[in-house]
C-alpha cells in the first residue's frame, strides 16, 4: 500500500518531498486494522500548501485519497509543510 498512497500523493503534488512511514502494526486489533485498512504518518512538503492553512492543506491531501478511506486507508497523520517552512 505504501508505494501506492506515495504514487498517488505524487500525482496530486508533483516532486513533493514525501516521508511516508506505515504505523498499520500499531493498531492491531484496531477496528480498521482487523478491516484491513492501513494506518500511515505523512509528512509532505510541497508549494502548493504556501499560504494556506493546517486545514486547508490537511483537506487537499485527504481529497487526494477520499476514494481510499476507510477500507484500504483507514487512518492518515498528516505533516503537511511549505518548501520555506
């Protein structure tokens, strides 16, 4: 999955810097988990968040992966960042 959400990330936000680590082991027994969905942490930093707000970039990326969530992505922490921050 991982790979994949990366290959998807880099459509929406093309030569984003993407740290992208799979916490799915952490939440075993987890509802989402035992459904088979995937637990991230993203951190992502790219010219289009430049001046926008924690929730509006929050809110381009989620929209990047809507299609996805709940069943194969169940959970996304996301550090979205400016290349000047």
């Amino acid at each position: 999955m991982g790979p994949e959400l990366e290959a998807r990330l880099l459509t929406h936000f093309p030569n984003a810097s993407i740290e992208l680590i799979d916490e799915s082991h952490l939440h075993a027994g987890h509802a989402g988990a035992r459904a088979g969905g995937a637990h991230f942490k993203l951190k992502i930093v790219h010219a289009r968040f430049n001046g926008l707000a924690r929730v509006a970039r929050h809110r381009l990326v989620y929209d990047a992966v809507a299609d996805w969530m709940p069943q194969r992505l169940h959970a996304l922490s996301v550090q979205a960042l400016s290349p000047e921050e």
